[in-house]
C-alpha cells in the first residue's frame, strides 16, 4: 500500500520528529509512505480567522499536491478536520458566489481520502497492537479537533494500550479543551492560559510520566505552560516529564528504542 504523507506546517517546522515517527511506524507496518513536496499550510490559520477567501489558493495547492493518493494520512486531528470538514464548506461556498466550482470540485475529491493517523491504523489497517513498547506511564489528552470534530473516540486509546509496557492512566477531565484553539490562545491568552493550566493540573494529577496528545498545536500550548509552571522550591516536581506525539509513542520498539 502507497499513502501520501500530509505531515502539516507545524510539525514540518517545529515537531519533525513526529513526522519521521509517522513514516517509521507506518513502513514497519508494510506501508509506502510518500512526501508530496508540493504541500505547505492547509490554510487553517486564515479560515480560524476569518479570512475564507486567502484559505482558498491554499485548498488548491493541497489538493493538487495529494491528487493521486488514494490514503492522505496526517498526525493532526486539526488539519485533518481542516481538510475533510472545511474544505468541502469552502468550495460550496465559493461555488454559490460563481467564483469556484473547479475549488469545489476539489475539496469533494480530496476530502474523503483524508485520516488522521489513528483512524488509518485502526479504520484502513485494521491493527491495534502495532509492535510498540513504550515502558512509561502515559496520560492522554484528546484534542477537541479530534474528540468533537473527527469523533475520533476511543481510537487513540485502544492503541495505547496495546503498547507493551506501557500504563495508561486516566486523565481527569480529558474532554475539556486545553485552552489553544488556534488564534483563539492569541486573542484571549488570560483565558487560554487559565485552561491549560487547568490541564497540566489534571495530567499531573494522574503521576504519569508522560502526557500524550494526536495534535502538536495543543501539545505546543500545554508544553509552553508546563515549563513555565511554578514549583515551590523543596518540592518533587510532579508535573509529567515529557509531553510527546503520540506517534513517536507508537513508533517506539524493544528493539530499535525511541526515536533519538
């Protein structure tokens, strides 16, 4: 099987660790993984703020980059709810105002050939177990994204807990949302930062060691928050250690170890 890889601007400038973690884990697995270079930003930005119009060059070029692919996989429930969700809203929209009907045309085709990473283990591939071994207590938190807009459910979980050595311990309040929202953590940062805060609360609670998320966007917000938490000086610090991918998680083997 041959799939596109949809790696995301964030992760591409921030986070590549998590995009390699997806292509070792998914070539483990027997799948071909590409690397369209024609990709860039899906244009979530410009749309989360409002700005339709200047998302729409961006929904072309995605689609042009991806056109071929019969599986888009991305490690981002957010870009690929972008994808999936919105783009088909764009083009329909554009296509009302006589400006698009090739863009809505576009977003139709590329739409349903997008996964978020989990979906494609579990929906496309069918495994749960995929051979990793993690020994760490791990938390994680569901991204809204991903939770509310791809209903992604247990998805992530389940392949959790098929990792060998890992616990998984329950977070307290996951389905509340970690404060990043995009450029709503820009426009209301007091408040943003007042539900992370929250979060990094509920994860420390659960003593893991590790927290884990599908989305580097949240993840940047609650890590952000977390080295900049307070901790009494004589205190064990009982924040989690690390906060990572979940893919890097799953990528992770007895035998090969973590990524470096």
């Amino acid at each position: 099987m041959r799939v596109a890889l949809f790696v995301t601007c964030v992760n591409d400038a921030l986070y590549p660790r998590t995009g390699i973690a997806v292509v070792r884990l998914l070539e483990r697995l027997g799948v071909h993984v590409d690397f369209p270079a024609g990709q860039s930003c899906c244009g979530q930005p410009q749309y989360n703020t409002g700005y339709r119009h200047e998302a729409e060059p961006l929904l072309r070029r995605t689609a042009a980059a991806f056109a071929g692919y019969e599986y888009v996989v991305t490690p981002s429930g957010s870009c690929a709810a972008m994808l999936r969700e919105h783009y088909p809203r764009i083009g329909r929209k554009a296509e009302r105002e006589g400006r698009g009907a090739d863009l809505a045309e576009a977003a139709r085709s590329l739409a349903p050939r997008v996964y978020e990473l989990t979906e494609f283990l579990i929906d496309v591939l069918g495994v749960t177990d995929v051979g990793a071994y993690f020994p760490h207590t791990v938390t994680y938190h569901p991204s809204c994204h991903g939770l509310r807009g791809l209903g992604l459910g247990d998805r992530p979980r389940r392949l959790l807990a098929a990792v060998r050595g890992l616990r998984l311990a329950e977070l307290p309040g996951a389905e509340e949302c970690c404060g990043f929202g995009g450029t709503f953590a820009v426009k209301n940062p007091d408040v943003s930062a007042a539900m992370g805060a929250d979060k990094i609360a509920s994860a420390a609670a659960t003593g893991a060691e590790v927290l884990c998320g599908a989305d580097n966007s949240c993840l940047a917000h609650l890590d952000g928050l977390l080295r900049r938490a307070d901790t009494p000086p004589g205190t064990a610090h009982r924040t989690p250690h690390r906060i990572l991918h979940l893919a890097e998680i799953l990528a992770a083997t007895e035998e090969e170890g973590p990524l470096p």
